[in-house]
C-alpha cells in the first residue's frame, strides 16, 4: 500500500507540472503519459485510494494517466471555491472573475459522471447574481444524487436570491444526506418533502424561510443532532419538535425577528443563543442541558436568578451582556455542577456603573466550579476609581471555595468593585493556583512573534491612562494580598506605549 501511494504522489507531482488540470480536454487524454508503478490492486482499492486525494491532486492525476481517468469522473469529494482553482482577485475584474469561476467549474461537473458524489461544497464569491441560478441547478441536478452525504452551498451575498430546489433532497438523497450547509439563498420546503432519515446536522445561515417552512423540514429529520440557523430574519417563531430525540445541540444567532424559540426535543444538551431581550425562551425539559451560550442584555441577571432552577445540570455556562439594569443577586440557589463560567460585561458604559462585587454571587452558588472568567473592557469607565475612593474595602460574606483553580480577568480596570471581587476571590478561595489580571489592551505587543510588522497598534490616551491605573491598583490592593501558593500573572501595554505618544490619537478621536 505504501508504495501505491508512493505511485500516486508521483503522478501527481507530475501532473503539476503540466498545468492546471480544469483547462485540459478529455480527448487530449490519449496524448499522455500513461504511467503504472507499485503493485497490482484490485480496482476497488486503487478506487479507494483515489477517492482520498484531494480534489486539486485527483484532476491532475487524471490529465497524465487513463488509468485514473475513470476515478476523477467519479471523484466522491467535490470542493469548488475560488481558492481551490487558485484564483486570484486580483487578476481579475469582477465580472470576469464570476466567468472563469463558473466556467472552470461546469467544465468539471459536466464531465463528472454524477456516480459516487458523497461531498459536494460549492462557495461562490460576492459576484452571484440571479441570472447565475442556471449553473447551480444545472450542477446539483448531476452531483446531488441517491449516496451524497455532505452539501454546502454557500452564495456568500446577502441577499437570497437563489431559491435552493428542495425537491433534490426527495430523489432518494434524503435517504443518504447526513449534513445540509444552506447560506445566502431561500429555502421553502413542504409537505412534499420526503423523509430525511440520515440527516444529523443542519446549519441555515443568512437563509430566507419561515418558522413554518423549517418546522415542515424539521418533522421530517428524526435523525438530527445538531441544529444551527443563523440571521435568518423570516423566522419569527421557532419550534423544535419533541420527535427530535436525538437532537442535542442548538444554536440560534441574529434572527432578528424571532419573538419566541420552543424547544421540545428532550435531549438537548448544548443551547447557543443570541438576541434580543425580547425573545422569549421555552424549554421544555432541560434536565440534559449541560452547556449554555447566552449574549443578550440582561443576561448576567437572568443567568443567576434562572438558570439554577430551571436549568440545574450546567456543568460549562458563558453569558455575555452589554446592557444590565439590575446586579447579580444574592440568591440561595445552586449551580451544583458548574465546573466553567464565564461572564462578559463589555460595550457602552453600564448605567449605573456595575458592581462587579455581585458577581461573587456566582461563585458562592457553584461549589465545585474549576475555571472563571470574566471580561469586563469597556471603553469609558463609569465606575468609581479605588483611587478616587481609597476607604476600606466591602467584603461579602460566603464560605470557602475549595474547587476553582483559575480566574482571569480581563479588561481590569481600578474600578473599586473589581479590586474588592479580586480580593474576595483571594480571601475565600482555598484552591486557587492561577490568577491572571489583564489591563485594557494589554494582548499585543511589538515584541510577539505573531506581530510581523513589529509595532503596537496606537491607544487611545484615555485608555492607556487607565491601564496605567489598573496596574497600579493591582501592585497596590492586589498583589500584597496574594497567597504563595498562587501564581499572579500581569498583563500590561507594551512599554513602548506612553501618553506623549498617544496624545495626538486622543485628540483626534475625542475630540479636545
């Protein structure tokens, strides 16, 4: 076997160098090289062989040997993009560039059997137009066929204005299609669809259809595990059908019209969601649900004044808000199994400032959590400064954590009531190993590796100002504080910021 695949990599090589392989003709094929090397297989094995190259590899292959002919026009896994025919943007203007694409692209699938297509993934640029929908049909019609398994279709516009045949998954297709990738285009199944029994992942992403049209889809698709949809703003309600029993990821982001998601599926384990405040989540059992991704306003409240009862098996949850109109309370519900936690506060300046002292509510309601972090950048801080208010610092009453190891916090500022949080978590956790403080901006320095220009992106002085407090604060109420056994790791501006520098940004971007 390895010396086939030797003889494989050979054929390749040579085929390279003779040029792009969607330029030659098939009746130049009698012209070329034909080349046997290794051992005799049987054809079923070199079929497979064949079947593992890449796409690129298996067409030049086929333009140097008859014998691999046959595989290509039978090649299972089809990738087309303008990156898998080198093109580039360049060279081209855009309306010739759209031209080469299609074209290299039909000269394939034209000359493709049709036979054998397990993967199809088609990914146009932003050059679709709806005089474009010819090609498209035209080459589903020859690759998605009964045995394809995996189908992405990505238009990348944002406006649909493919309309997806959703017949072809009625040919006997549906029996096989394991994964439907959907983006930029409309989609409106009916009751004519036919089951889809091997279908387990489906992911709709800037998709034109309703609430009704993907519930038809979904009462069809008992096999489904995973389900993503993505800004699709025709959606208003969303209903997830107690027969999914298999279902046990979903993720919902940027609908912008969807008042209400109604999941029935009893096993889900994994919910990912993001939207408006508005939206009202139902659940149904959630015994199963182990991890929770939220980004709303509100979420830090709704997150420890719900989720311990409503959803109390959590073992990882992260909640990012960039609006709160109340604390998080203190609350004699638990998170028993919470082993990640992450809380992010970013965006405009919270009105009232945010005491981030609350947020040891958390930690006191999850006993065996392992890992925290908390993000709190904000580009105009509200809150009092411990240096505008030195006074003896708050401390909230709780037992000992005997479980978390890690804390980073990132975006710390000298706010007040982010040093007494850092304090209490210093005083009541026994088990800590690992504290890592970061000061806005403090992530990129000229010095890294990853930094090949070798310079800092500018600060705004009023930021570089308050990292320059944070730090402070941190040498001063912190770091005195710190036990031993715990590692205190610092992140600051790279030193070859200073405010003369930043002056003139500042000037520029706030005015005098």
């Amino acid at each position: 076997m390895h010396a086939s695949c030797a003889a494989v990599g050979l054929i390749a090589s040579r085929a390279k160098r003779k040029g792009s392989p969607c330029q030659q003709d098939d009746d130049s094929q009698n012209d070329q090289l034909e080349i046997q090397s290794g051992p005799t297989l049987p054809e079923d094995i070199w079929h497979h062989i064949r079947s593992l190259m890449p796409m690129r590899d298996s067409a030049r292959v086929a333009c140097v040997s008859r014998a691999f002919l046959h595989s290509w026009r039978c090649h299972p896994n089809l990738t087309f993009s303008y990156t898998t025919f080198g093109l580039n943007t360049k060279a081209y203007g855009k309306d010739e560039l759209a031209g080469v694409f299609y074209g290299k692209v039909d000269h394939i699938l034209q000359r493709h059997s049709g036979i054998g297509v397990k993967k199809l993934k088609i990914q146009t640029g932003s050059h679709y137009s709806a005089k474009d929908s010819y090609y498209l049909n035209s080459w589903l019609q020859i690759a998605v066929t009964p045995g394809i398994e995996e189908l992405t279709l990505m238009l990348c516009t944002m406006k649909a204005k493919y309309n997806f045949p959703y017949t072809l998954l009625s040919n006997g297709s549906g029996d096989s299609i394991q994964y439907l990738h959907l983006s930029s285009c409309s989609f409106h199944p009916t009751d004519a669809l036919g089951p889809l029994r091997s279908l387990t992942r489906l992911h709709l992403n800037l998709v034109h259809i309703t609430g009704d049209e993907l519930g038809c889809f979904l009462s069809r698709s008992f096999a489904l595990e995973r389900l993503e949809v993505r800004y699709c703003d025709r959606i208003v309600c969303l209903k997830v059908p107690c027969l999914l029993q298999r279902l046990c990821y979903l993720e919902v982001f940027g609908c912008g019209r969807l008042k209400v998601i109604n999941n029935e599926a009893p096993n889900l384990t994994s919910f990912q969601f993001e939207g408006d405040t508005t939206v009202q989540l139902s659940f149904g059992e959630t015994l199963q649900m182990k991890k929770l991704n939220m980004y709303r306003s509100g979420a830090v409240f709704y997150a420890r004044a719900e989720l311990p009862s409503s959803m109390p098996n959590l073992e990882a949850l992260t909640v990012s808000s960039r609006s709160e109109v109340a604390y998080a309370p203190i609350l004699h519900s638990k998170f028993l199994h919470l082993k990640y936690l992450s809380i992010s506060l970013n965006g405009a300046p919270f009105s009232p400032a945010y005491d981030y002292l609350s947020l040891a509510s958390f930690l006191d309601a999850a006993p065996i959590l392992e890992s925290f972090h908390l993000d709190v950048f904000q580009r105009f801080m509200e809150n009092v400064s411990i240096f505008a208010s030195p006074s003896e610092l708050r401390c909230i009453q709780g037992g000992h954590h005997h479980k978390l190891k890690r804390v980073r916090i990132n975006g710390f500022c000298s706010a007040k009531s982010l040093v007494e949080l850092t304090c209490h978590v210093l005083q009541h956790v026994m088990s800590l190993e690992y504290l890592t403080l970061e000061a806005p901006q403090s992530s990129w320095k000229c010095s890294e590796p990853e930094n090949k220009s070798g310079k800092c992106f500018p600060m705004v002085r009023d930021i570089l100002m308050e990292a320059q407090s944070a730090v402070l604060a941190i040498r001063e109420y912190i770091e005195p504080k710190v036990p031993s056994t715990v590692k205190l790791r610092v992140l600051e501006p790279c030193s070859c910021h200073d405010l003369d520098s930043e002056f003139e940004l500042y000037v520029f971007l706030d005015g005098p």
